[in-house]
C-alpha cells in the first residue's frame, strides 16, 4: 500500500463518492477509480459496495477507514518531527563514573531545565565500554577518559583532570612504584578503565606487578583504601564529594601519569537536535 493510495481512499469515503473525492483531490474521476481498485487488487478485498450511482464502504472498508486514519496521521507526524530542529525524545548518555559524580549534576539539572522535553537516560559505564556502545549506536553521547581515534567518531575536550594516586593516612610521600613496595595492591575498575591502565603501565614501567583488586564503584574503592586495602588512582575533583577524605593521603604523580581530559564522544552520522543542546549545556560548565 502506498500512501497516496491511502489518502485518495479515505477521501472517497468522507466526500462521499468518486465525483466529489476527484473534484477535493483535482484528480479525474478516472483516475480515482482505478486507485481504488489497484488498492483493492493488493489488499484482495472489496473496499466499496456499489448501488446504483452511490458508494458505502464495505466492512473491510471501514476497518481499513480506522487504520488508515490512524497511519496517515502518523506519517504526517513523523514528518513534521524530522523537519523540527526541537530537542526531544530520547537522548541516551554515557559517562565514567568519576565525572558523573563530580561534573554532572549541575549539567544534568541545566539540561532538565531548558530541553524537559527530552527523555535522558544516564548509563555508568568504563571509557573502554562507553566507546563501544557509542560505535554501536547504543549510546547518543558518552564521557571518557582518552578517547578512541575513530573517523566515525567525533570527540570534543569538556574537562581537564588531574588525577591523584592515593592511599590511606601515611607519613612517607608515594613518589614512584619502588615506594610501593614489591608486591603492591592496587584497587581500580576492570581493564576497559582507562584510570587503572595508567596506573598498571606506570608500575609496568618499573618492573612492579601488583595484585589487581576489582571494584565498580569509585565510593566503594575509596572506602577500601581508607581502610588500608591498597591504593588506587582516582580525579582529585572526585575527592571533593568523598566524605572520608581526611582519611586518605594524596601523593601527586608525574604529569604524564597526571594529567588527563574528559572527552565527549559521539557518531558523527547520528548528531540530533537533544545531542546539540546537551553539547551546548556542558560546554557551560567546561573547565578548557
């Protein structure tokens, strides 16, 4: 069925016959006709009973009149929401847990404020994974730690980072992986965390191997170390939420260890009218 088809039929039935139908559309009545009866070939039913010089729609008739109504009227919506350039419907966010602890909120409820319209869903995820689903087109958008180089990707820098490497209150300063001792615990996400992968190639370095504690929480990881179970490599911004931080030692690590960005990443073939205005929203609260 095609549309067109459609529409000519519903004419006929709320005009009230060919002539009238032919005379709304500008058609020959010829030509209404033979649509009605090409849609009647295709659906192998009679749409019309015909008496005398009148039409009435059959029951098949009048069963295709309610979906038929229903399906134009979804069509001419369609078209006009892809014609719009209104942020709305939904719009799928990904991000590391360490910045939507502690870069987030103030965007997320931004963005609430100015775009109600559109649906967000907030999925918690490591770079490494985050990356994934983006190329998936599973996500619309996602923050991570050093991005993937992709041509179908678009990233944009947000946050500049300083990451810390901490451990629970001690006197002596952590100034290389020698002060760690010879078989040190390190406490991290799964290997797709960029975080940890710094930290692991920075003892790798050095000949150190550590014991690899996994957690999935950055709150949980910060307990453990403030308990003494290892150390951990973590955003200072993050320690600013931590309500136990006097509890914690931070020792500062060489920049290129150090020094990281938060990137926005994104398929460029998938760029909607909610992604640009959440852009436009986190670009308010960049540090960069």
């Amino acid at each position: 069925m095609e549309l067109s088809d459609l529409k000519i039929f519903c004419c006929v039935i709320e005009a009230g016959g060919i002539s009238p139908a032919a005379k709304a559309l500008n058609r020959v009545p010829s030509n209404i006709t033979a649509r009605i009866q090409k849609l009647e070939a295709e659906l192998n039913k009679t749409l019309f009973i015909r008496e005398k010089n009148r039409l009435r729609a059959s029951p098949a008739g009048e069963k295709l009149f309610s979906y038929a109504k229903k399906i134009l009227a979804m069509a001419e919506q369609a078209i006009d929401e892809l014609n719009q350039d209104k942020p709305m419907g939904t719009l799928r966010l990904g991000s590391v847990e360490a910045v939507a602890a502690s870069r987030l909120s103030g965007v997320l409820m931004e963005f609430h404020q100015s775009c109600s319209e559109v649906d967000l869903e907030l999925t918690i995820s490591p770079t490494g994974d985050l990356a994934d689903k983006i190329l998936a087109s599973k996500l619309d958008l996602a923050l991570v730690c050093d991005p993937i180089s992709d041509q179908r990707v678009g990233i944009l820098p947000v946050f500049q980072e300083k990451l810390v490497l901490v451990s629970a209150l001690r006197d002596d300063v952590i100034r290389s992986p020698i002060d760690l001792g010879n078989k040190p615990t390190i406490l991290g996400f799964s290997t797709q965390c960029m975080y940890r992968s710094r930290l692991t190639q920075w003892l790798k370095h050095a000949e150190v191997i550590p014991r690899i504690v996994e957690i999935n929480s950055y709150f949980a990881l910060l307990n453990c170390i403030t308990a003494g179970m290892g150390v951990g490599l973590v955003p200072e911004k993050l320690l600013d939420c931590y309500p136990f931080v006097d509890g914690l030692t931070k020792h500062p690590l060489p920049e290129e260890i150090s020094k990281t960005t938060t990137c926005l990443m994104w398929r460029k073939d998938s760029l909607k009218p909610s992604m640009t205005a959440f852009i436009d929203t986190l670009m308010l609260h960049s540090n960069i």
